[in-house]
C-alpha cells in the first residue's frame, strides 16, 4: 500500500514535533504535528496519523503482508465511525495508553492533548466478562491460533487444534497479528488481534476477545511497543451511573 502523505511526521517516542518551515524555490512547506507543537507517543517510523484528506480507499485496499495479502475491506458498508480516525478523547491516562470501550465498539490509543486515535472493534462475551488495567507483553505476527479449552469443550472437533495450534494465514481466527495482554506474570488469555470475519467489527460476537480489521490491527501494530498499557472499561462511559 503506498504510503499516505500527510502534513503529520512520525516521530520517534517522547520526541518533541516542533513546525519547521523549508524554502526551495520561493514554495513554503511546512511539516506541523497534531496540534501545533506537541509530542505523541509510539515506535519510530509509524505511519502518518489519519487527517482529513486521508485515503482511506488505500489503507482499507488488499494488503499484500508477507506470504499473505489480507483481503479488502469494504469500509463504506460501515458505520464512519468505526473507520480508523483521530478523534477528541478526554482521559486521566497517559499518552500511548490503549482504552478498550467494549461497550461502544472502540479502541481508543491515546495521543494527549485531548486526542486518540479511535479504532472500531468487534468484543465477543469473553471480552465483556473481563475488565482492568494488563500489558502488551507478547507481539505477534501471523499469530498460530490455539482454542482455549472451554472452545474445545463446547466444539470438541477444535481438540485437533490444541497441541500444534491453527497455523497462521487468511482463515486463522487471530488474523494478522495478535498483541497477548498480561498482568504481571500471568497471561490474561485475552488478545487484541485481527479477524477474517470482517462483518463482525461494531459488532458483540460469540468469542473473539478484541478484534479488528486487519489493515487496522497492523496499522496500531506497528504503533505500540511491547508493555503498553491497556485499560478495558468495567461500564459503559456513556451511562449516567
């Protein structure tokens, strides 16, 4: 996919975005961060963050990854709001914290200054029976995908799948990546991954943890370093209570 131009530079972590203003024959160019000058968390060399004149036919378009090319997406049959965008957001947390919103379909990666780049997310029964504060301590590309046993309990036919686990590639249930939440030494067994059902995204389904459109969980993939913070919401913040 080629990359999107946009007036917003990467930039390595904790480094600060100031304007800079370059003459070349008479034309001023001028490369700005999100809000003026600020600084916004993340690996080096992410991608641009969306703006207005983000392409988003490109970024939802196959993506050739490796040995795999993850289908389309047709994002127009969506809702916009679960487009991949920067939005205002207001937290308490820190910038570079990710913020699950199970009940709203969200996935929020903060930026600061009152800003987040919002994804939309598919969470299934396992996703709202768990809430709190873990860690991103394991990465995953191509992940292999292994039932837990309750799957298998109810689908005895997944028993095949425990030992070797379902390989990787288009129809693997964890999609193209998978980022395993942990708090402290325990693994949490819940995952922010990709889907090959992209139907389900703004959706509550069966048993999916978090999941995302491929194109999305390898655009925040590439965002997030290992032991980022997420926090999944224990009630809707859009409740009065």
């Amino acid at each position: 996919m080629k990359r999107q131009k946009s007036p917003f530079e990467p930039v390595q972590q904790g480094r600060l975005v100031a304007r800079r203003t370059l003459l070349a024959g008479g034309l001023v160019l001028a490369a700005v961060s999100l809000a003026g000058c600020q600084t916004y968390p993340g690996l080096p060399d992410q991608a641009d963050l969306p703006d207005e004149e983000f392409d988003y036919a490109a970024a939802y378009a196959a993506l050739p990854d490796g040995d795999y090319t993850w289908p389309a997406i047709n994002y127009k049959n969506f809702d916009q709001k679960y487009w991949r965008q920067v939005v205002e957001y207001k937290t308490r947390e820190r910038p570079g914290t990710i913020i699950v919103d199970p009940y709203n379909n969200f996935l929020y990666w903060t930026l600061g200054n009152n800003k987040a780049l919002r994804y939309g997310i598919g969470v299934g029964k396992a996703g709202f029976a768990w809430s709190g504060e873990a860690l991103i301590r394991v990465k995953r590309e191509h992940p292999i995908w292994r039932p837990p046993r309750e799957m298998i309990a109810r689908k005895p036919s997944l028993e095949r799948y425990w030992e070797k686990g379902y390989p990787a590639g288009l129809k693997n249930p964890l999609g193209a990546r998978a980022m395993d939440l942990w708090q402290g030494a325990t693994d949490t067994l819940y995952r922010i991954h990709g889907t090959n059902q992209p139907n389900s995204i703004g959706k509550s389904v069966s048993s999916g943890c978090i999941r995302m459109w491929q194109q999305d969980v390898i655009d925040l993939f590439s965002r997030v370093p290992l032991r980022t913070k997420v926090v999944v919401l224990s009630k809707d913040p859009n409740s009065e209570a």
